[in-house]
C-alpha cells in the first residue's frame, strides 16, 4: 500500500526533524529542523488531499515565517557560538515529564474513541476552485466577512511589527536599529 | 489509506515535542519556534478530520486551516518584533534574565 508507506515515511521524517528541533544546541540549527518539519507537515497535506494548502504552507511558513525567524537569529544571536544556555537539568526532567503525560493522555483518548462511520474517507478533494468561490462568497456558508477580518489583522500586525521593532529615536538608540 | 488515529498520535507527538521545546529552551525565539510546532500540529488535526469527515461538501476545516495560517504570520511578526525590541534593550533574549515588566 503505497499510501501507507508515504504516511509513515514522512511521519518519520516529521518527527525526527521536529526530536532534532527540541534537541538541537544551536538556534540556527533548530530552525533549520522547523524548516523541515513544515516541509513534512506540507507532504501529508498532500496525502490528505488538501493539495492548496500544502502550496500555501510551503509559500507563507517556509518563505514566510521560517526566512523571518531566520533573519531575527541573525541579528540578535551569535550563531556561530556552539552551545546556547540551557535551563537547569531539573526543569527539562519535570517539563519532559509533563510533556509526556500530556501525550499519553491526548494519544490515549485518541486511540481509545471510535470514531466509527464518521471517519470513513470520502474521496472529494478541496479543489482550489471550490476554495476560492468559499472564501469570496457572502452567501450562508461563504467566507467573505472572515476574509475581510484576517485582511485588516494582516495589515494591523504589519504596522504593529514594524512599530514596535522601529529604534526609538527618542533615547539615542535610533542609530543602530536597522530593523 | 492510513486511519485517521495515525494522523491524530503524529499530532499528539508533534504537539508534545513543541511544547517540551517551548517550555525548556530559554531563548525567545526557541520559544516562538515551539509554539509553531504547535499550531502545525492543531492545523493537521484539523486537515485529518476534515479529510475523513462525513459530509464531503464541507470545507470548514480547509478555511479553518487557512486562517490559522494567516494568523500565524501574523503572530510570527509580532512576535519577532518584540523579541528585537527586547534584544535593544536587555542585549539578551534568554527569558531566564527578562523578569521585569518595567525596564
């Protein structure tokens, strides 16, 4: 069965890079191990046949997000520095620890609920022409005032980012700010 | 075809993992980093119950995962502005040494 073969191969590939992010010591290379970890989560997209969002995902996360996070590493740490503080070995057990009984419970619910009839998967995929007569319609069932709301969220993060990373000119630290 | 438990433990993992990274790392942006592991993981969940959803005529959970997305961005801008406006002014990003809400 090829498709389950895919869903394991990029499960693995997933969670490797997503292991490989928590663990990493270097910022750089964490960010790195996110940058593959979009990239797996964009393939099961595919295999759950939401092919537009994989596209969207590989354009906003991976040249969006990652390539801004990627930037802001650059201009606040020194990357070339091998190892970065840790938090004190205690607190990684007690964290590592909840974290885990986090997933049992999450994963035990999961496996334990029969999700029946429900998850039987009907073969109809989202296609882009669908999503986008959804996401402009005003009708019962479109999309149109939500589109609206996320575009003027969009614009107030673009001029919030850039006000509060702007130097403040007033206290002589306008000159470094390149930001 | 892979049920659709497998994809909700792999979230479970996911999830897990971001926040085991956003809690233990001291770094800001470590912390930012985890907590997109996060959401990825709720937006697979999402796409998982949508594809195997009974009425294939739905698109809720692809517009839910497009949002999410978009917020996302946002939410990564925001956030990587306040960690350089905190870079300016502590010099550092390790959250152990931000305590005070008033510089």
């Amino acid at each position: 069965m090829p498709f389950k073969f895919f869903f394991y191969l990029i499960a693995l590939f997933v969670l490797y890079s997503a292991y490989f992010v928590v663990t990493a010591r270097n910022l750089f290379r964490s960010a790195m191990g996110l940058l593959a970890v979009l990239i797996g989560i964009a393939g099961m997209y595919l295999l759950l046949n939401a092919q537009f969002l994989s596209a969207v995902q590989v354009v906003v996360y991976i040249g969006g997000i990652v390539v801004l996070m990627v930037f802001a590493i650059l201009l606040i740490a020194d990357v070339t520095q091998k190892v970065f503080e840790q938090s004190p070995r205690w607190r990684q057990g007690l964290i590592g620890a909840a974290s885990l009984l986090w997933f049992s419970l999450l994963a035990g619910s999961m496996l334990s609920y029969r999700f029946g009839a429900a998850a039987a998967a009907v073969d109809k995929s989202g296609s882009i022409r669908e999503i986008g007569r959804a996401l402009l319609s005003p009708a019962a069932g479109g999309y149109a005032l939500p589109f609206e709301v996320i575009s003027l969220l969009l614009i107030a993060a673009l001029v919030g980012a850039v006000t509060v990373a702007r130097a403040d000119a007033d206290n002589g630290e306008g000159k470094e700010g390149k930001a | 075809m892979p049920a659709l438990n497998h994809y909700l433990v792999l979230a479970a993992i996911l999830f897990s993992l971001g926040l085991t990274a956003a809690l233990t790392r001291r770094n800001a942006i470590m912390v930012l980093i985890g907590i997109e592991l996060m959401l990825n993981a709720a937006n697979l969940n999402f796409i998982a119950f949508w594809r195997f959803r009974p009425n294939p005529d739905e698109m809720v959970g692809i517009m839910f995962v497009l949002f999410s997305i978009a917020i996302a961005a946002a939410e990564a801008a925001i956030g990587l502005a306040l960690i350089i406006s905190l870079y300016r002014h502590y010099r550092t990003t390790d959250l152990d040494q931000v305590d005070a809400l008033k510089g």
